[in-house]
C-alpha cells in the first residue's frame, strides 16, 4: 500500500501542477475547459467506480493491463500497478490541478510578474522560474490531507485489484474482528499522516522564506 500510494501522490503531483499550469496559461480557453472538465470528473466520480470502469476498458475490451495488481505469486507486478495507481491518484490530481491553476492565476496578475513581463522575459521563464514557486503553496498545503485520503482510497483499491496490501489486511481483520490487527493499521496510519504533515511543513518553509523568520 506504501507503494501504490507514494505512486498515486507523485502522479497527481506531477499531472496536476502541469495540467493547472497548462489551464493557466489561457483561462477560459479550450484546453482549460478540457482540463478542468477533467479535474471536475476526477473530483465528482469516486475511484470505487473509476476502478472497476478502468478494468473493464484497459484489462477486459482492450487486454492492455491485467486487471489484477499482482502476480501469480502473489507479488506486485509493474504492470499491474498501472490501473491501481491511476484510480487512486485522479481525484487528487483533480484537486492539485484546480489549487494550481487558481493559485497560478492570482500569482500571474502580480506585480512583480508584470514588472517580469516588461522586461521582456519568455513566459515560460516567467511562469517556472517566477510564478511557480508562490503557487506551490496551496497546492503543498494540500498535501497532508491528500496523504490521508490517498491511504483511505488505497484499502478500496487494493480490494477491488487485489493487491496484497495493509488496507486489504485491515479490511479482512474487521471482518474477522482482529480489533489488534486493526489497532495496529490506524495507528500505523496515523503515523503516516503526522509524518506526512511534518514534510508538508519543512517544504512549505522552503518555499515561502516568510515561514523560517516566524
């Protein structure tokens, strides 16, 4: 389960700034009506059902992906992480790709970006090296909450893949009523979000240098 979710949060990281940045660069055009039409359908539909819809497309009509995660080993195969981590890592690439266009927008109408813009920088300049930064801060903000809902989806997940997993065993020990087996996982887990939220924390303080003079 650490590694479908670590998976998950690096895909949505990765497609979502991109997406929020690409929608940000033309508000109101075609490509941001596409993305965040993308985004809304990410954030409405749960992955209970994104799941199963992934299966039926890329493992059953299409036979690209298997439609369980692991092997006849009983091991995580690469290929079978595909569908898992999709379905798990849309919805927060929906929020991601939201907080970065909204926070890219209010950065971008800056002064010091139009001060940028009259000195004739490319815009592509401009919105990595300039706007980038400032408008990581939603979106790393966002992160711990995101770690949390990633570790709950991934018990559904791994139910619905069969992925040998934490959330798979914590879903068998409240069926078997193992309330130490399910003590340990949630504790386990806590740790996980405080340990998440600490990162949160250090890297908004590398962001916004106002944070490290407080």
């Amino acid at each position: 389960s650490l590694r479908l979710g670590l998976g998950a949060m690096i895909l949505a990281l990765g497609a979502g700034v991109s997406a929020g940045i690409a929608a940000a660069r033309r508000p109101g055009g075609m490509l941001d009506h596409l993305l965040m039409g993308v985004a809304i359908a990410g954030i409405s539909v749960p992955n209970f059902v994104v799941a199963p819809l992934l299966i039926l497309v890329f493992a059953v009509w299409l036979g690209w992906l298997p439609a369980s995660g692991a092997g006849p080993d009983a091991s995580l195969t690469a290929a079978g992480m595909v569908l898992p981590v999709v379905a798990l890592a849309l919805p927060q690439f929906a929020y991601v790709a939201r907080l970065t266009r909204a926070s890219m927008l209010e950065v971008l109408d800056s002064s010091y970006i139009l001060a940028a813009r009259a000195k004739g920088l490319p815009e592509r300049t401009i919105l990595l090296r300039h706007g980038l930064r400032p408008a990581l801060l939603p979106v790393v903000s966002y992160l711990g909450p995101a770690t949390a809902a990633v570790i709950t989806g991934s018990v559904v997940i791994e139910e619905i893949f069969g992925l040998p997993g934490l959330g798979r065993y914590f879903v068998q020990a409240a069926l078997n009523r193992d309330y130490f087996l399910v003590l340990g996982v949630v504790v386990f887990y806590g740790l996980l979000v405080v340990i998440a939220n600490l990162l949160v924390d250090l890297c908004y303080g590398l962001l916004d240098p106002r944070v490290q003079r407080q």
